[in-house]
C-alpha cells in the first residue's frame, strides 16, 4: 500500500519537490482533498479498529462490517489515485511556469485642444539642452502645445553642428511621450504657410519661473500667435516649489523620453568598457571652463591678466545680463566652482583611494596643465 504514489500539491510530475512550476496544485475531489492524505486517515482508522478488535470475543458483526468498507473505500482512493498519477505522467507539461499571457496594451494619443505650436532653440552643453528639453516638454505638456522636435544652438560655446536626430533618438522621443502631449517633426504645411505672410514671434521665457508665469503671461501669446519660438531653454523652470505632476513629467522626459541613438549608446559602451581595463575609475567634471569661470566672475588663484580676460569675455556677450561682479563675495555665497587643488582635498577627505584612474569629463581646463597641478599632486593617475 506504501507504493501507491499520489500526485504532489504545488509539484508537477517529473519535477523534484524543491522546485515547483508554479503556485498551482493538483487536488483530488470537489473540495480539494489530497489523495495522500485520504489515504493515511484511512489507514489508521483501519489499524486502530483493528487493534480495538484483537480480542475475538469483543467483536461483533457491526465491527466487521465496519473493517470491510474501511478496506473497500481504501482500494476505490488507491485506484483512483494510481489512475490520476498516469494522467498526469502522460501529459505533456510545458517547461518552464506556467504563464498567463495578456494582450499588449496601447498606449492612446492624448487628445486635447491644441493651444498652438512650440519650437524652440536648446542652448549650453549637452546636459543642459537635455534638462531645457525636459522643461520644454514640460512646458508643451501643460499649456496644451504642440512640440516641434527641438532645433538645437550651433552657435554656442561648443561649436557643434550635431542636430537632435544626431544625438537623440527621435522616433522614440516621439512614441514614449505620445499619451502625454503630441510632438512633430516638423511644422505642418499649413502652418508653415502662414509664416510665408507674418514673421515668426520669437521669446526669451523668465528665467527660474514657475508655472502661473506661463499660464498668465506665456499661453496668451500662444493663442494669439498660434506659432512661438523660445530661443533659449536653460533654466527656463524653477527648481522648487513646483507642483508634483510638474516634476514627474520633467522626470519623465529626461529618464525615458531622451534616448541617446543606438550608434551614441554602442560607443559609450565601447568607452566604458575601455576605461575599466585600468580597474576602478572616476570620471571628474570640474567645472573649471573659462566660459564657466567668465560668467560667474569667480577668479580665485588667477593672476590680473586672467582676470582681465575673463571680464573681457563677459562684457563681450550680449545676452549675459551681470557684467559687474564682485568675486570675493560670489565665493562666499558659495556660488563658485572649487579650483582643482581644492577638488583634490575634498576627494582625499572622501577616502578616495589616491592610485585610482581620474579621468577629467569636460572641456578645455582654463589654465590648461598648469592648473591641474594641485589635484595631480593627490591623484597621480589623472587623465585630462
């Protein structure tokens, strides 16, 4: 009787016990009762009638009668358990857990009026046109505009000629942001017709603003130019004290709407894997760009002819509102980058080991090797 196997709860046939398909169990008989366990009731309530009923004299018809169907319904449980356990043998159960498997979701287009049309000019570095494009998305996405893919300046700092479809991936840009609000490649043909008779209404959003500044002072113009260009995005938004719907979607767009095109992201991965090869790496952005230190007016450590030059170059750009700048109390506010020497000793004060590969992310170090001497002196391995 003990070689009668059931099938185990939770444990498809040919599996071991440890290792379950599934949550799903086998179960006999309307109300879940194991084979097994039926089993082994049986069994001894049969062995204990039969130990009550050693003594021939103390038994009775009844008894007997009793002991029969106890055997009789022990043989139906054996049968039709060793039935089951063949079914289930000769089945043929797929590999790996069983899986329930959904229709893919559509994700819908956002319908909404359209309030008008957005192109805009991204403007900085690199990091600072994704994080303008995340507000300029932003932006679109809550006054109800239609986003033009973004243009991005050649005529900065930088000097790159690169165009979004350069650097980004734009159909997936476009697709990742559609239940949002609706971006296009390029102006319609009927828009694009009605510029051929009035000029191209161009802004300079407020700096650091927040969203009440584009609902009353942006969106009027929208709907009463249809078309407007924002020339700049850098910190077009505030930071803070913006609502939490507001943040998400700036999220949003810069961790899953920007994707660099596969060809950018096959060499970063080359770069990578070339910059592990020497062990552990650092990859430092020191912030140290003359541009950076000309428009901040910090000028620690730099003798009169830098100064000078500095200032020229800030008095020299237009656009750049704050020509005057007092440099000592810029420092104090702590509104200056750290020179080199100084990114050194915070790196020692991190217990940053000093034999690991520091590889300088930025442009051209004002002061060139000169300046780096300070932070070579604590990190020998430094690659500029």
């Amino acid at each position: 009787m003990d070689k009668i196997s059931c099938t185990k709860v939770g444990v498809l046939p040919g599996e071991s016990e440890d290792k379950p398909s599934g949550k799903m169990g086998y179960k006999v008989g309307s109300r879940g009762i194991k084979c097994e366990k039926l089993r082994n009731l049986i069994i001894r309530a049969v062995k204990t009638h039969k130990s009550n009923s050693s003594n021939p004299a103390s038994s009775t018809p009844g008894e007997s009668r009793f002991w029969a169907i106890g055997i009789t319904l022990l043989l139906i449980v054996m049968w039709t358990c060793g039935m089951q356990s063949m079914a289930f043998q000769n089945a043929k159960w797929p590999a790996a857990t069983l899986k329930f498997i959904h229709p893919a979701v559509i994700i819908p287009e956002r319908v909404y009026r359209n309030n008008g049309y957005l192109t805009v000019s991204s403007n900085g570095g690199l990091n600072q046109m994704r994080s303008g494009i995340s507000d300029m998305v932003t932006i679109a996405r809550f006054l109800n505009l239609t986003l033009v893919v973004p243009e991005l300046d050649n005529t900065s700092f930088w000097q790159d000629n690169s165009q979004f479809g350069d650097i980004f991936d734009v159909d997936h840009f476009i697709d990742s942001l559609k239940e949002e609000l609706k971006i296009v490649k390029e102006l319609p043909p009927y828009q694009k017709y009605k510029l051929k008779s009035r000029p191209l209404f161009q802004l300079a959003p407020r700096s650091w603003s927040n969203m009440s500044y584009y609902y009353d002072t942006v969106l009027p113009i929208f709907r009463k130019f249809e078309i407007v260009h924002f020339l700049k995005t850098d910190a077009r938004l505030s930071n803070n004290e913006l609502p939490e719907n507001v943040q998400k979607m700036r999220c949003k767009v810069y961790y899953e709407g920007l994707r660099f095109t596969p060809h950018l992201e096959k060499i970063g991965k080359k770069v990578v894997s070339i910059l592990r090869k020497k062990g552990p790496f650092l990859a430092l952005h020191l912030r140290y760009e003359k541009d950076m230190l000309a428009f901040t007016g910090c000028t620690k450590e730099l003798n009169k002819q830098e100064v000078d030059e500095l200032t020229s170059m800030r008095y020299a750009c237009p656009w750049w509102k704050e020509k005057k700048i007092n440099s000592t109390q810029k420092r104090e506010e702590g509104l200056c980058p750290m020179t080199p020497g100084e990114v050194g000793l915070a790196l020692k004060a991190l217990d940053i080991d000093p034999e690991i590969q520091v590889y300088i992310a930025a442009g051209e170090i004002y002061g060139k090797e000169k300046r780096l001497e300070g932070l070579r002196a604590f990190y020998p391995n430094l690659v500029s």
